[in-house]
C-alpha cells in the first residue's frame, strides 16, 4: 500500500509539472520581426503632411447636386485631433448642409506598408460608409483618393467619386469632390475650404 501511495504521489506531482508546462509554453509573449514594427509607427507622412490638418478649423463649402446647377453654399466647423498615439486624425464637422443641421466624422490616416493615404467618412445625411484610398507620396502636399459609395440621391449603389486634399499650409487647406454626370463626364461635386481658427 505504501509503494502505491508513493507511485500516486509521483504520478500526480509529474501531472501537474507537465501542466506547468503547458500553460507557461501557452502564455509566451511573441516577440513581433523588426521589418513588421516599423510599419506601425507614424512616419513622414503623419508629421510632414496629416499634421498641417490638425486643430479647430471654420469652413465655407459649396456643393453641386448638377453640374449646370448653381452650388449650394453653407458654413461651418471642423475640429480635427491626432488619435491612437499620432497615427490617425480624426475630423468632426457641424454645419449646415441642403437647410438642415449637419454632423459628419471622418478618420485619415497612411497605410505605411502600402504607400496609401486611406480615409473614411460617415454623416447624419447617410447610413453609408464612404471609404477612400490613394497612393501619394508620404509628403505631398495634395493627397488624391478615389472611392465608391451608395448615393440615394442618384440612385446609385456604387457611385465613384475622387477626392483632392490640397494643404496650402497649416492654417488653410481644400477638399474638392469629384463626381461623374449620367454621361460619365466628371464634374466638380464639392468644394470645403477650411481655415484655422485665431
């Protein structure tokens, strides 16, 4: 009895070693490849370009809803902050927009693994996510996108459209919107200038 006592005891004592083990083995921090962590840090693009966006901004923009028409003409806010530690900005408009209240988000950033600036956009207008993308250089100073996305107005599931981020410097930047006419002819859809508030 006493041997089979002392056989259990070690049968269970290397049970929970093994176990040990495993769990240690299981918890292992994986160290990420140098080549791999240099693309998740923000580079020149984020401090030579993105960052000449940031702060409170006024806007006047005008808008085309067709192109013989005369545009639409509005005012208002843009307040724009580097989120997630300096690798995306983060743009919040309020304004008015076709004689109603207008709300807007947007987020842009670069992809330095792709060589892209890439951005997003959602409003009180629309339940749709606008999604842009476009190789740029990483200090341009306009930063060209194209997209697709539904447009109700048109009705249209997949409407293109391009965009041009023009900085002029840090206190006055344009975003232009282009669209294409039922004839495929491109037209200029929209037109924000921003300028930093004093």
């Amino acid at each position: 009895m006493k041997t089979l006592l002392i056989t259990a005891m070690l049968t269970f004592a290397a049970s929970m070693a093994n176990a040990q083990d495993s769990t240690s083995t299981s918890t292992t921090t994986t160290q990420a490849p140098p080549e791999w962590m240099k693309y998740t840090q923000p580079g020149e693009a984020h401090k030579k370009t993105l960052e000449n966006v940031v702060g409170s901004f006024t806007y006047t923009i005008k808008m085309w809803m067709d192109p013989k028409a005369k545009p639409e003409q509005e005012t208002g806010t843009s307040e724009n902050k580097w989120i997630l530690g300096g690798r995306f900005v983060q743009q919040e408009v309020k304004g008015r927009a076709m004689g109603q209240d207008f709300e807007g988000i947007g987020m842009t950033g670069y992809d330095n693994f792709t060589g892209e600036f890439q951005s997003t956009w959602v409003d009180n207008m629309s339940t749709a996510i606008m999604l842009t993308k476009g190789a740029n250089s990483p200090t341009t100073k306009t930063i060209k996108e194209e997209g697709t996305a539904s447009n109700p107005y048109k009705n249209e599931k997949n409407h293109w459209f391009r965009t041009e981020l023009k900085i002029k410097d840090k206190n006055e930047h344009t975003y232009t919107m282009y669209s294409k006419d039922a004839g495929g002819k491109e037209y200029k859809s929209m037109e924000m200038v921003y300028k930093r508030k004093k």
